[in-house]
C-alpha cells in the first residue's frame, strides 16, 4: 500500500449508555463513535475514509469483509465486553498480528481484544467523582503528540490510577495526573505481529471529553501511526528458505510445489550458477 492512498478507518461503539443514559445522550446525540468519526474527518479530511460500527450489528459488525479492507480500528467498549464473541475477538487479533492498527479508548481496557493482545488483566485503580485530569506528553517528538498541547487540561474526567496492569509499553506518550493525586499512563504503545497498537485512556462516557479538540487530535495522530506500512499478510504462516536462497521466501502448495511467499506464484529453484 502507498501512503498516498486514504486510510480506511473503522470506529466501533459498543453504543449502549447513548440509548439507557439521558446525560450521555446528551453529550453525544449520535453516539461517541460518531461523535469520534465526524472528528477525524474533520481533522484528516481526504486522507481518511471513515465509517463505524456497533456491538449489535450482526458479529459486531466486526466481519472478515469489514476487516479485510480496515486499516485502522477504533474500539470503544464499557459495559458489555463479555457479549463481544470470541470469535470475533480472534479474527480482530488476527487482523491486527497481520498488520491492521488498533487504538482502545478508555475503558476498552478490560476489553477482551485488548486483554488477548496484551496478556494481562489490564486492571487498574478508579473513581469517578469528576477529578480533572492533566495528560502529560512525555515523548514530544513522537508523531501521536504533534501539535498537542502540553499539558492536555480535561476539567472533568473518570480518574484511572496505577497500577496499571499492563506489559511494559513499548513507548510511553503520556502519563495522566489527577487531583486526587493520582498519576496513570494513558497512552502507551505496542506492536503485535505486523499490527500497531495504542491505547489511550481519557474518554468516559459522562463527560465531554471527545468534543475536546486536543483529544480529537490525539485521535487523529494516532489513525495516522497506526495505518499499515505495507499491505496485510498472514502473520501466522512461516516461509522457508531454499539452499543458498537468503533473499526468496517460499511457501509449498496444496500439490507440493514451491510458491513465492508474498505473491503466491509459483517459482523454480534458481539453478546454481556455473
């Protein structure tokens, strides 16, 4: 793929506070996944080719079709993460070992996509009494904190403290304060396969903080870190090598001949020279 090429985004919502809470509905009349997709078509324009999905779509609106030509997934999910199929959680991770970029919000931290990509149980401390929230960025040069304020000032905002149950981030972008005094790291970054992966905490439901321009921008940065560098390939399946051939990865087919490993033609062993 070329980077000329727009990013085909996916927003998921599991969208279940927007239709039971009249204060969340009031803040995001058309759902946070919509409110969080208007944005980076806003901030990205033609770069992107955004749409979304909910958690009662049919599989979640999480198809292989879907996935396939997703190159950027968004997931937001709080109170109905064991209704998400286990099936549909191991196509999304095997997409995104493939090459697919993911970027959990909030309290998609206790998501089961997450939970399978990092391992662990992605616990942490919590209350929500409406602290403010202060987001440090700690990796200026990093391309997810250009043009973000420093700090990114939330007046209100669900606290999430340490200890965060997580592997050791691949990098650190942000570390959150709170003025109850507690401190988060709430964006960090890891590669899974072929796949990017950040997570990035602010965002609960009952307050505004997707309307806040910095953390839109946070969002958009990210889409763009997390697109694919080349085009999807299985992560799974292990190529082999031939004799003295360093630089051809070969597969073998159904019949027991050798195919090229990216583009599954068929090839002959090079002839050794005289």
């Amino acid at each position: 793929m070329t980077n000329t090429e727009p990013i085909r985004v996916v927003v998921w919502g599991e969208n279940r506070h927007e239709q039971i809470n009249e204060v969340v509905r009031g803040i995001y009349p058309d759902g946070m996944h919509n409110t969080i997709a208007d944005a980076l078509k806003d901030i990205l324009g033609g770069d992107v080719a955004v749409s979304t999905r909910v958690l009662d779509e049919p599989e979640h609106g999480m198809t292989e079709e879907t996935l396939a030509v997703t190159d950027v997934l968004l997931w937001w999910g709080h109170t109905a993460h064991d209704e998400v199929a286990d099936d549909v959680v191991e196509r999304i991770h095997r997409h995104v070992l493939e090459g697919m970029g993911i970027i959990v919000l909030h309290s998609g931290h206790h998501s089961k996509i997450f939970r399978r990509l990092m391992g662990t149980t992605c616990s942490l401390r919590w209350r929500n009494d409406g602290d403010s929230e202060l987001v440090w960025t700690v990796s200026p040069r990093h391309p997810i904190t250009e043009g973000i304020a420093q700090p990114i000032v939330i007046p209100g905002q669900e606290m999430y403290g340490e200890f965060f149950d997580i592997p050791e981030p691949d990098e650190l972008i942000f570390i959150s304060s709170f003025s109850g005094g507690e401190v988060f790291r709430s964006g960090v970054t890891y590669r899974r396969g072929y796949g990017r992966v950040f997570y990035f905490s602010p965002g609960d439901e009952i307050f505004p903080v997707y309307h806040h321009p910095d953390v839109q921008r946070v969002l958009a940065n990210g889409v763009r870190w997390a697109r694919p560098e080349r085009a999807r390939e299985p992560y799974v399946i292990t190529p082999m090598y031939l004799t003295g051939e360093f630089d051809r990865p070969v597969l073998t087919d159904a019949n027991g001949g050798l195919i090229d490993y990216y583009t599954r033609e068929p090839v002959e062993p090079r002839q050794p020279s005289a």
